[in-house]
C-alpha cells in the first residue's frame, strides 16, 4: 500500500487528529471519516465546518500542482472548483458503503 507520511506538526500535537483518510482501491474511492467533532465541540455547524476543510485541501492540492510545475495555482483552483460543483451535480459513480462512529 503507498500511504502519505503524516506530517510533523500532526506527530508532534497530542491533540491532532485525523478527520478523513482517502483510498483509491477496486478502482473506486474509500474513505475513513470522522464526524460529528465540530458539531459537538466547535463554532461551526458540522457541513461548514467541511466546507473549510474541503477548501483548505483544494488550497493545499493547488499549491503542490503549482510548485511541482503541473498547473499554474489559480488555474489549478477553477479547475477543481469546476470539477468539484460538476461532480456534485452529475455524479460519476454512485456512493456506497456504511457508516461506521
């Protein structure tokens, strides 16, 4: 399995914690979620809360491309939006699976 290193502030902060985990496997995707912490310890509703989230990673997905020299970073940013409301509208493949807390 190729996983992602985790980062050095996450191995040093006793209180970091993982919020999602992404697979590609059988040629689909799998996550590993963890929700309900805002809902029950933050300012923001739960879905807010993973609008931000959801944002950051785009940020951080567009920062790599770019500085790896793949995409220009804003380009990188409408592309993903662009992608990102599609999907949400006309899905691709289905979801499935459990939840599991």
């Amino acid at each position: 399995m190729d996983e992602r290193l985790i980062p050095a502030a996450a191995l040093r902060d006793n209180d970091a914690w993982e919020p999602l985990r992404v697979w590609v496997a059988e040629r689909k995707l799998h996550c590993s979620i963890k929700v309900g912490v805002y809902e029950e310890n933050g300012p923001l509703p739960e879905d807010a809360a993973w609008g931000i989230i959801l944002a950051d990673v785009a940020n951080h997905i567009a920062d790599a491309l770019a500085k790896e020299g793949l995409r220009d970073r804003d380009a990188a940013i409408r592309e993903i939006f662009r992608s990102f409301v599609s999907e949400l509208g006309e899905p691709t493949s289905e979801t499935s699976g459990d939840f599991v807390s």
